[in-house]
C-alpha cells in the first residue's frame, strides 16, 4: 500500500538535493584555498543558502499540498484492507471455520447492565449488529466462552459488508490500556499508528489516525474490558463514555461480574454507556458439542471419531467433563489434543486409540498427569476418555491445558518440529510469566520488547564497551591514514590518547553506563597501547576524559531527545552524575597536579544535573525506516549544546596559565588563544551537531502494509541500522568537512603566517572520525534490533529459552497455533492459557 503521503519521492529528493548542494559547498570552500582571492569566493557562497532553503520549503509544500488531496475516506478504505487481511490470518491460523464456525448463543443481558433489550438466538453476530438502532453493543460472558472469537467473526462481517467511505471495524485490546493516564481517543490514536504506522502522518496539525477517529471512520471494537485492574474500571467507564457518546458505534466485550462492578463503584458517580443493547454468551448445547467434535474428527463413521463415544455419552449431564465442554475455549482444546490435524495423513487417521495401533510419527509424547487425570502411553494420541477421569470442572481444565501444549508439539509428517513440548512449555511459561508481571501494560510478546525480560544494565555496558572499543580503533586508524598521505605531525596516530568519542556515543545509546563503560574500554585500550612509555599521569587523565565526556554525553541526550528540557532543581539531582563530575574532578588534579579540569568538570557535572538524560528511550516498535524532521527547537537545543561545551573547553584554554602556571605545557584544553578557540569551535561543533542530528533523525515505526513476519520485521529493523548508520556517517563528515573547509579559508583570511596552514585543508577528511561513530550511535538508538540481540542472548543463558527465538515464535503461530497473533504482535491464544502457564511455573 502507498503512504498516506508521497514521502518515498520526498525522500528520494532531498537526499539528491542535499548531496549535490553540500558537494557543490565542499568543492568551492576546498578550492577557495588555493586562489588568489579567497573572500570572494567565501563571499559567493554566503547567499546561496537562504536561496536553497526557498527552494527546498516550496518544493516540500507542493508535495504536502499534493498528497492533503486524498480524503480521509479513501485512507479508511485502504485501512478496512489491511485489517481484513490481518483477521482473515487470524481465523485462518486458528481454525475458525474449520470444520465450521461453532454455534454460539446468547441471550439478552441481565436487567440493569445495558438499556436495549434482545432476545436469544444463534443468529449471525453481523445482522445482529447492523440490526442495531445506535450500532451499540455489550457481549459479555464467562472466561472461555467465545468472546474474542464472536468479535473477530463480526469485525469480519462487518468489513465484508461495509461500502465505501464507511466506518472501519478495528479490534481494540483494552489490556494495554491505562485510563487513569491517558483518554481513550488518544490511546487508540496510539495504537492505530502503533499498529498502522502511514496512520501516523501529519494533516493539519493532527495525524491521521485522530482524523479517521474525529470524523467516525473508525468503528471501536473494544475487547477485554475485565481485563483493566479493578481499581481502574470505574474511571475507564467514564472514559469510554466520555471518548464514544450516544451516536457513536462500538462494540465492549467483558465478564459479567467486572463489568457490573464497574458500573457500580463504590467510591465516585456511576457511568453509564447510554445506547447499549447487551448480550450475555450462553454455554454449548450438548448436541451441538457433540456433533462439532465428531466432524471434526472425521464424521461419525470413522475410526478416530468413535473414541469420543464415552465423552458423548456424557455430555448433557452433570458429569465435569460435560460442564468443562459447554465452554467454547474447552472444545477448541479438547478437538486440538484428541482429534488427528489436517495433513496427518492416512495412517495416523485409521491407528489411533488406546487399544489400537501406535502414532506412526517419530519420537515420543510424554506422559501427562494432572492430579487423577492422566493420559496415554508414550507414543499414542491421546485418548479422549482420560477426561472421564478428571474429578472437577477446574481439573478438566487444567488437562487440557497442558495436553493442548504436547498436542501442539506431537510429531507431524509434514511438519517436523525443532522442539520438544518440554522445550516448548519452558518457553511459553517464561513468556507468561513475563506477561503477568504487566510490561508495557499489555499481554503481548513481541521480540522488540523483550529488552523488557531482560536485564536492563546489560546492554547499556555492551553498547559502551562496543562503542568504546571501535572509537579507539576508528580515530587511530583514520589518523594512521592521513598521516600515511599528509606526512603531517598533527594528525601522528597516538594510540595512548584515542577513543573519547566513543564516550558520547555510549551515552546515547547507554547513559552514564554505557558512558563511563566506553571511557573505561578506550581509556584501558590506550593504557595497553602506551605500555613502553606508561605513566600514572596518563592512566589518571584518560579516566578524567572519561568523566567529562560522559557528562558532556548525558547533556547531549537531555538536549536531543525532541522535547523541551526541563530545569531540575538540586534536590532532584542524579546522585550518580555528582558522584561522576566529583571523581573527574579529583583525578583531573591529581592527573596534572594543578587546578586544570577542575572548571569543566564543575560546569558539566551542573549541567548533566540540571538538564541531562541517562540515555536514549528505547523504541517501541520496530523501525520500518528513518525520515528528516527539522524544527527550530531542535536547531536551538543543538547551538545551545555546542555553546555549553564549547565555552567550557575555550575557559580551559584561556584559564591553564593562570592555573596551570606553564604555558608551554599541554592540558585539559590547549594555552594558546588561537588553539583554544580552534579546540571550542571544534568540541562545540562536535557536540552541536550531534544534538541536531539525533533531533532530526525520526524513526518511522512498522508499515501499515508492510510484512506481517516478524521475522521480516526484524530484518527490515537491521537494515535500517544499516542505513541510519551509513546516511548520518555521510552527513556528519560531509558538515564537518563544509564547516572546518569554511573556518579554515576564513582563518586563512586574517592569520596567513599562524597555526592554519595548507596542511589542514586535511582536517575535513577526519570529520569521518566522529561522522562515523555517531553514526552509528543514532542507529542503534533508533532501531530496536540491537537492544532484542542482547536480549535474545540473556535470555537463552538465564532462561533456556531457544537460541533461535524468532523462529520459535514463528513455528509457536503459524504451525502449532500455540500463540496467535495480531497484526505484527505476537499474543497467547488465549488470556485463560497465559495464567494457567504462568501459575504452573510459579
């Protein structure tokens, strides 16, 4: 599907745009060095600028104005294809209709839990609802009754029926709702361009999400309402009727017994949803359950069907088993343990039972036991029987839940299995067990999240220790080849004095962990490196480096995180950053033996307090890619970064003889005023654009249209990595080579005969030292590839989960039906097995 705007060309522009206006830039500030009038040139290029950003913006709002002319109708048809596309999967996956879609009743509503009153049936849930004088609807029901799977059949009816330019159906899970924080238009908002990422798109100031809703084009399915914490479901009661008043369609499913203690809490006002016609789910017919099993297994002649006779006979009675089996979810597991799968093949139809011949597939299936409930020997179907022996509802239950594990895992001729069912049920109970602890707010495990099971302090140290490591190796090795084509002293590889950038880097990525993890790497890197000459001094002042660039990194994260940074005052402030900028203080004096360092640590430690980040919020989705958004926020939050570090390091220049006593000695930043200005110019710029970059730098979440593979998904996330890598690289040394080319024809203006000379025309080269590591530093930020990378490592060492987790996943959806999936997220099949997973591991 097509973007909600044309941004694929926008994009494609731009880039070829910027490209040849920086090269074309480049090339005039590199040859202005070598004519005999270098101001003209420089005073050439000074208007180019405003003329090229007309130029841009005219072109940006002819796209813009180009793409408003698609009405928000035509965007609800290509969204009512996505989500029928998305739930005809579902269906598929979960055999809905296979055999065929089993009866389900209701009945009206009790008295008082909803205001239009209908009548039983077992009609089809579509006309039901177009039946509806206000499209209002309540289902409500016991746990396993079919709640979730009536809503998928009508949000199926309902697309199929649906014209053009009409309200779209879209399912909404309320578990991952929180209603004391948020209304609920905003948070379906959120999650229609969580889910649906072209949704996302700005028209007017609002996305295009929040216009379908603002005009009625999106129909609320919203399920799970007893799911929220009791504590909340009052106040979410309001919510709900304050976001969809009477003449607004939707659709809220819940329990019975949730559902009236919300409208009748007993602190606050009740709420009502006016317009509600309410059903409650009834419980299967004996015959109807009878009649879908024995379909289901082949029809009542055949061999694998007659097992089921001792069950049948006790269907309509008060037998457990019989009370267990009126519940829709119980016959979905029981049909899934004991009945042959499509594809079995012949021979596993006609040699199942106790008695009969064993499972023709290989391996084996372990024995079950729930209490007095026990299943067949290893290496036979089970025996649908083995549920006549379990004593209660509840036990019954209990058996099914844990047999439809193994049925899911048992051998198939078509799909051999990588994993046992005791592999599998290891796995999935971690995955409920991380489930219930409520991360995120929703039940969901998707692979971008599960940074969230793992320990967080982990990859915070691995992505300092990463980013650390390469930036001693990249600055010397880049230095190493310019000084191999320049012969040039100032760029002389000093490998005992490299690696500082990458300390900003990990705070991007890390915070003040992967800061000071990356400043402890370079500086134990350069310690090596300077093993034939290595002094106290040096060991002392690479760790003070450290700490100041970590500090400096964590004031680079508060100014470019996209929102407007907020003073804290002191007793607020990171006892952590204070005990960070006093350690870098102490080893700056010790280091030289005098006062030097001393202000910068001061300044940088007051400034990473009062307005720094401890590192980069995580993505929630995975990126589908990366899009320029500029704003004169970001601008200014960049200068005013650039200007703090520059005017530190210009205040160490020109304080070190005061406090150091000797000029000719080299310290934290260097004595001569020109040298000074050229370090602060430098430090600032670096530290400026890199604010900038992460400012204008955006990742866009999962396409609308795009793959429903998670294992795509994570594909397309690292290739992104790629590409946000290499772009910002390109960007970064192309600006700080425009900028040093700049300076340096302008310095060559006014000191001829001092430090500038033809030689650092070479300067602009070593742009791709800092271009490259911040580079790299924003993509992992952006990307959710590397945070699940250590993740997926963590957990298969603490937690034995498999090595291959987005293939466990996958096989767990598509061929054993163990999970489902909604959209790009992956779900339990059902709420009921979570807990019972959870509980059994607990």
């Amino acid at each position: 599907m097509s973007g909600v705007a044309p941004g694929a060309r926008v994009r494609r522009v731009g880039i070829v745009y910027l490209v040849l206006f920086g090269t074309g830039t480049a090339g005039a500030l590199a040859a202005a060095l070598y004519v005999q009038d270098p101001a003209a040139v420089v005073a050439a290029l000074l208007p180019t600028g405003a003329g090229a950003y007309l130029a841009w913006s005219a072109y940006r709002a002819d796209r813009v104005e180009a793409a408003a002319a698609e009405s928000p109708e035509a965007v609800a048809d290509r969204l009512a294809v996505a989500v029928r596309r998305q739930w005809e999967t579902e269906a598929q996956v979960r055999r809905l209709e296979d055999p065929y879609p089993l009866p389900v009743l209701w009945r009206a509503a009790d008295a008082g839990l909803a205001e239009v009153a209908l009548g039983g049936g077992a009609g089809e849930i579509g006309e039901l609802f177009e039946g509806l004088p206000g499209r209002r609807l309540l289902v409500l029901g016991d746990p396993g009754s079919g709640k979730t799977v009536l809503l998928v059949r009508l949000l199926l009816a309902l697309i199929g029926r649906r014209r053009a330019g009409e309200a779209v159906p879209v399912l909404f899970p309320l578990a991952s709702w929180d209603p004391a924080a948020e209304d609920l238009s905003g948070w379906m908002e959120r999650r229609l361009v969580q889910d649906h990422a072209e949704l996302g798109a700005v028209d007017g100031g609002v996305t295009v999400a929040a216009l379908l809703l603002d005009r009625r084009l999106v129909l609320p399915v919203l399920d799970g309402f007893d799911e929220l914490p009791v504590a909340v479901s009052a106040l979410a009661l309001h919510r709900i009727a304050e976001a969809l008043p009477y003449g607004c369609g939707m659709v809220l499913s819940s329990r019975p017994a949730e559902y009236r203690a919300a409208l009748r809490p007993r602190d606050g006002v009740p709420a009502r949803l006016t317009g509600m016609a309410g059903i409650r789910l009834e419980p299967l017919r004996a015959d109807d359950v009878a009649t879908y099993l024995l379909r289901d297994a082949g029809g009542e002649a055949t061999e694998a069907a007659t097992r089921w006779r001792p069950v049948v006979e006790a269907l309509g009675t008060e037998a457990p088993v019989a009370q267990a089996l009126s519940s829709p979810l119980m016959v979905s597991l029981a049909r899934a343990t004991y009945n042959p799968r499509p594809g079995d093949g012949a021979g596993a139809r006609a040699g199942v039972g106790r008695s009969g011949g064993a499972w023709t597939g290989a391996g084996t299936l372990p024995d079950l036991a729930i209490g007095p409930c026990r299943g067949t020997g290893a290496g036979q179907l089970p025996d649908p029987a083995d549920l006549l022996r379990c004593p209660t509802s509840s036990a019954v239950a209990a058996h099914l839940f844990d047999a439809f594990v193994d049925a899911a895992y048992r051998p198939h001729p078509r799909r051999t299995s990588r994993w046992t069912a005791v592999q599998a049920r290891t796995a999935l109970a971690y995955f409920a067990r991380h489930m219930e602890r409520g991360y995120d707010g929703a039940a969901e495990v998707a692979w971008w999240k599960l940074h969230g099971a793992a320990s967080g302090l982990v990859p915070r140290v691995l992505a300092g220790v990463v980013l650390g490591g390469l930036a001693w190796l990249i600055e010397g090795m880049t230095l190493a080849v310019l000084f191999r084509f320049t012969h040039d002293p100032t760029y002389a590889p000093d490998w005992g004095d490299r690696g500082g950038l990458g300390v900003l880097a990990g705070c991007l990525c890390g915070g003040l962990v992967g800061g000071i993890a990356a400043g402890a790497v370079a500086a134990g890197m350069s310690v090596v490196a300077a093993i034939g000459h290595l002094t106290p001094a040096l060991v002392l002042e690479r760790l003070a480096d450290s700490g100041s660039l970590a500090l400096a990194g964590m004031i680079s994260c508060g100014l470019a995180v996209g929102h407007r940074p907020a003073l804290r005052p002191p007793a607020a402030w990171d006892r952590r950053v204070l005990l960070t900028g006093v350690v870098t203080g102490f080893l700056y004096v010790a280091a030289y033996g005098n006062a030097c360092g001393v202000i910068s640590a001061v300044v940088l430690t007051v400034a990473a307090c009062a307005v720094g980040v401890d590192g980069a919020p995580p993505p929630r989705t995975p990126v589908a890619r990366i899009r320029w958004v500029w704003s004169p926020r970001g601008l200014a939050m960049g200068l005013l970064a650039g200007a703090l570090m520059g005017s530190v390091y210009l205040a160490e220049g020109l304080l070190t003889g005061v406090l150091g006593g000797d000029v000719n000695r080299y310290y934290v930043a260097p004595a001569d005023p020109l040298e000074a200005v050229w370090e602060s110019w430098q430090q600032g710029s670096l530290l400026a654009l890199n604010c900038m970059l992460v400012q204008g730098m955006r990742a866009v979440p999962v396409d609308l249209a795009g793959p429903a593979d998670a294992a795509a998904l994570l594909r397309n996330d690292r290739r992104t990595l790629a590409t946000c890598t290499v772009t910002a690289a390109l960007l970064l040394a192309a600006v700080f080579g425009a900028q040093d080319l700049s300076v340096l024809t302008v310095a060559r203006l006014w000191f001829p005969d001092t430090l500038f000379t033809d030689g650092y025309g070479w300067l602009s080269l070593s742009g791709l030292i800092p271009a490259l590591l911040m580079g790299l530093a924003v993509g992992l930020r952006q990307t959710a590839w590397s945070r699940y990378a250590v993740a997926r490592w963590q957990l298969v060492l603490r937690a034995g989960l498999p090595r291959d987790l987005m293939a466990f996943l996958a096989d767990a959806h598509e061929q054993r039906g163990v999970l489902r999936r909604v959209g790009a997220v992956y779900q339990f099949r059902h709420i009921e097995l979570q807990h019972h997973l959870a509980d059994r591991e607990r």
